[in-house]
C-alpha cells in the first residue's frame, strides 16, 4: 500500500525503525562490539582488546575461514552450473515434469538441514560412492543445500526474458548450442550473478548440515563459531562471526566486480 502524507510516511519510517533496529542492527551491533570486549560484566564492556580479532585471523580459526571459502566456491559452482542447466531444461519440458523438477530441487530446503547432512552421511558411508570422512562429503552437502536457491534464482529470470531474440537466431540458422552460448546465457547473465551471490552467502553460513558430517581436516568456519559459543567463549566466538561476515561481504564484492567485467567487455 502505498503512503502519500508526508505524516504517514513518517510512521512508516518510525515503524520500520522500531523493528530494524532491536532486531536487526541491534544485534549486528552488539556482535562487533563483542568482538574487541576483553571482560564483559555490564551493559558495556569493562575492557577493550583486539586479541579476539588477532585469535579469529590467525591458527586454526584462519585454517577454517580458508576452507569455508573454498567449499562456497565449490559448491557455489556446482549449484550455478547445475541450477542453471536444470532451469533452462525444464523451461522446454512439458509442465508435469517442470513440476517434478520443481519439487525434487527444492526438496532440500523442505526439510531441516541436518536431515540432509543426515542423508549424505548414510548414503556415502559405504561403497560404491565413499566420501564420508572426506571434504567431498561438506561440499556435496552444501551444493545440494542451495542448487534449490541458485535454480530458482535463474528460473525467475528467465520469466522475465524475451524468447524472441533466441527463437530469431534459431531461425537464422544459429545452432542450439550457439543459442544458448551467444543469446540465452548472456542473456541471464544477471540471474546467473545473483544465484552465485546467493550461494556464496548461503554455503559460507551453512552449520546444520556441516556439524554431521565434516571430517577433522575439514571443519568450516560456522562449525567453530557453535564450538566456541558451546565452550562458553563468546567473546572469541564474536570475532571469528566477525570474520566470517566479513569474508561473505568480501566475496559478494568480488562477484559484484566480476559481472560487471563480464558486463563491460560484452558492450
């Protein structure tokens, strides 16, 4: 609905305020406050250190930050290639299968992530596919987790896409696969981008799943942030999220610069 007074307008703002900022920037804030908090017994804290900050860069919480992004990067990868192949697949199937297509890839976000860590865990404990105790088991489980959010991403974009420019270049005597190179994926090259962006975010934040399977080699950085806040090192546990949304921000710029590149050398 829209609001045209300009007292209405303010009681929009007034109200978006009140929730925006207890239950959204209210904790944010308090995040990195905690973050440089060296003793913490009152509203504020008494001391102020950077040695969480130094502890959540360095040693094995650095070693875990580097294999957070790796497994978003994998399994960001293997969710865009393979969300993006489904959607353009199923845009030509007949509507029964677009419908099964739709609900087996969205599946796993149906159910609680720990059902689908639970999953992988019995489906490749044993032969022929191995990969319990490995790191191919955390970047499958993650790839599965958001293929759903990378094939809706791109789904979505090509609702909003001209069909013209393809069944024309077809038509010309273009061949499929130069169709789809030269007009279709260009074309979603937007969708494409976020359904990455959205990967990234969702693969470097994944814990549910992760905790069940990962092996010792290969613990990602949400898994030590719960493991710290369960020892009761709150404070430490604060950096390393700290960290980790900053290294997520980091990513997302770089994809961010990446289509734009893309964007720039096509003009």
């Amino acid at each position: 609905m829209l609001v045209w007074s300009r007292s209405g307008r303010l009681f929009v703002w007034a109200l978006f305020a009140v929730v925006f900022v207890p239950v959204i920037l209210g904790p944010l804030a308090i995040l990195v406050i905690a973050a440089f908090a060296g003793d913490w017994n009152s509203v504020l804290p008494a001391t102020w250190t950077t040695a969480n900050f130094r502890d959540a860069t360095g040693g094995t919480n650095l070693d875990s930050l580097v294999v957070s992004i790796q497994t978003a990067l994998a399994a960001g990868l293997i969710a865009v290639v393979v969300g993006t192949w489904a959607a353009i697949a199923a845009r030509g199937a007949p509507r029964q299968v677009r419908r099964i297509t739709d609900a087996l890839l969205h599946l796993p976000v149906a159910v609680p992530s720990v059902v689908v860590g639970l999953g992988m865990l019995v489906a490749f404990s044993d032969g022929p596919l191995l990969l319990n105790g490995t790191k191919w088991i955390v970047i499958a489980a993650h790839a599965v987790l958001v293929v759903a959010f990378a094939y809706a991403t791109v789904s979505a974009g090509l609702d909003r896409t001209d069909r013209t420019f393809a069944h024309v270049a077809a038509s010309l005597g273009a061949s499929p696969l130069r169709v789809l190179l030269r007009i279709r994926l260009p074309m979603l090259l937007p969708s494409i981008s976020a359904a990455a962006s959205l990967s990234l975010a969702l693969s470097m934040g994944e814990v549910g799943a992760t905790i069940m399977i990962y092996p010792a080699d290969w613990r990602t950085l949400p898994v030590s942030v719960f493991t710290l806040t369960d020892r009761g090192k709150v404070l430490l546990g604060s950096a390393v999220t700290l960290t980790l949304l900053l290294a997520t921000l980091l990513l997302l710029v770089v994809v961010g610069m990446l289509k734009g590149r893309v964007e720039e050398s096509r003009k």
